[in-house]
C-alpha cells in the first residue's frame, strides 16, 4: 500500500484527488509490489483520502514521477480522519509494508454480515 502526503498540493487549491493523483516518485518495483491502494495524509499523518489504484505511469516531462488513475476505495473510508502507521521519515511518498501494513489493517472495524444488519437470523 502506498502513501502521500498532499498537504502542500491542498494549500494550492488542489482537491484530495487531484493531490494525490500526480507526480510522486517511487520505484517501478515499489508500483509493481505495492501499487494497489494508495492513501492521501496530511499533518500528522492523518487520512484524508483512499483510493484504489487503477493505473499508474511515469511522466517523463516530471521527472519520471508517477501519474496515477485513482477511484476512491470503499473498503478503506472508515480510515478517512484516522492516523496512519506511517513509517518512519519525511519523505512524501511513502509505503505501508510489514508492521506498519498490518497496523492499519487491524484498525479496521469488524465486518457485519449482510444478514445480520438487516435483522434477520
């Protein structure tokens, strides 16, 4: 799982989306090992955004930075608002691997089956 910080690409008027779809650096064997899920922090390291990736190409005129096609992934908004267990560093982009991965993957509220939402047994 990959993560940005887009706090500077918000001070500019961007939206969350338009922040976090473009020009961030990484590896072509961080996007072909992690590229799944990515999600936009600001200070702190809190959650404003989670998407799932569903492209993502290096833009030579940046710099070989990558450009990504992001739609919101349902299974992650109840991290919206919610600290993440970011690793360590100041880099912008980072990558939720190992502990830190299975941090954010245990804060996630249990499921309810459909059946027992709606009442019946």
């Amino acid at each position: 799982m990959l993560a940005v910080d887009v706090r500077q690409s918000l001070r500019g008027g961007d939206t969350v989306l338009e922040a976090a779809t473009r020009w961030w650096r990484f590896g072509e064997q961080t996007i072909a090992d992690h590229g799944d899920f990515l999600l936009a922090f600001v200070d702190g390291g809190v959650c404003v955004g989670a998407f799932e990736i569903r492209s993502a190409e290096p833009d030579p005129e940046a710099g070989g930075k990558y450009a990504f096609d992001l739609v919101p992934a349902a299974r992650f908004q109840w991290a919206l608002g919610e600290r993440l267990p970011l690793p360590p560093g100041r880099n912008p982009a980072r990558i939720l691997t190992g502990a830190a991965l299975r941090e954010f993957l245990d804060a996630a509220p249990a499921r309810v089956p459909a059946a027992a939402a709606e009442g019946e047994s």
